[in-house]
C-alpha cells in the first residue's frame, strides 16, 4: 500500500495517526457501528412488519366496513318509498282522527241540543259497562255461596233431618278419630 493511500484511510476512518493501534481501533469502531446499525435495521424491520400487519388488518376493515356501508345504503333505498308510504299513511289517519272527533263533537252537540239523552252518548255507555263488569265480579263470590245452599232441601223439617244426620255423621268420625288415637298412644 502506498503512503498516500494510508493517509486516505487514515482521514477517512479519522484517527489520530497511522499507527496499525490507530487502524484496528478505528476498524472496531466501524464494526460496532455496524453491529448498532443492524440491530437498528432489525428493530425497525420489526416495527415495519407489525406496521404492516396492523395496516393489513385496517384495510380488511375498511373493506368489511365498506361493504356493511354499501348494504345499508342499498337497504335504505329499497326501504325509502316504503317509508315514506308509511309516513304519509300515518299523516292521513292522524288527519281523519281529528275529522272524526270534529264529528263526533258537532254531532254529540247536535244531540244534547235536540234534546237527547245523555246517556247514550258513548262516554256513559263504556262508565256503566265498567260499573256492569264490576258488579259481576262482585256478583261472583255470591253466586258460589248460592251454590252451597242448593244440596239442601226446601222443606224446613227436612233441611233438620238433614243437619241432625250430619251431625251423627260428625260424631262417628270424632269417635273413630279418638279410638286410633288412643291406639296410637297405647
């Protein structure tokens, strides 16, 4: 090697001197900063690939985003007319609702001053059908203990007959139940 082609090196490496110490330092030193500098490139090879693998990811998102979009728009236009049909139907029967109770007003003033009854006006009616359904439910629990009497005979000294086999009845039982009693404790 020639001297100019020392000086080069040595320049370019920047050392101190020529000296074979200064060159093998200067050579180290190069190869630590190769060695930083591939742990480097390693590191952000690293987050380059999981940068990708997360953009990857967000664009298959995207596209299933993009679809469901596209869907609901699609169903919006589909279901559009029918909504509007069915906000215009219900604008009508709102409309018509207010005619008739504009009716029925003028027509229930009409009546009262003919001179009709008030109690056929509809108001009444549905009042007394709730009292009719409460007096029926009140009317129930009456109706069972009507029931009960029916087993008994209409004649008065028969109706004791009755009562006075019963009793006997109810006697035999207790005395049964005290003799199994008895029994029991024996």
């Amino acid at each position: 090697m020639s001297l100019r082609t020392l000086a080069n090196l040595a320049l370019s490496l920047h050392t101190k001197d020529a000296s074979d110490t200064s060159f093998l330092l200067a050579l180290q030193h190069l190869e630590d900063e190769i060695r930083k500098t591939e742990e480097s490139r390693r590191a952000q090879q690293k987050i380059l690939n999981n940068l990708i693998r997360k953009t990857k990811t967000a664009v298959l998102k995207y596209s299933a985003l993009k679809k469901a979009l596209e869907e609901l728009e699609r169903k919006n236009l589909e279901e559009q007319p029918e909504l509007e049909k069915h906000a215009r139907d219900t604008q009508f029967i709102r409309t018509k609702a207010k005619e008739y109770k504009s009716q029925v007003l003028k027509l229930e003033s009409v009546l009262k001053n003919s001179g009709a009854d008030s109690n056929i006006f509809h108001g009444n009616l549905v009042q007394r059908s709730e009292d009719l359904e409460k007096l029926k439910q009140e009317i129930i629990p009456m109706k069972k203990k009507l029931d009960s009497y029916h087993g008994l005979p209409p004649d008065a000294i028969q109706a004791h007959m009755r009562l006075d086999e019963i009793k006997d009845k109810v006697a035999s039982l207790e005395e049964e139940l005290t003799k199994k009693i008895d029994v029991m404790l024996v």
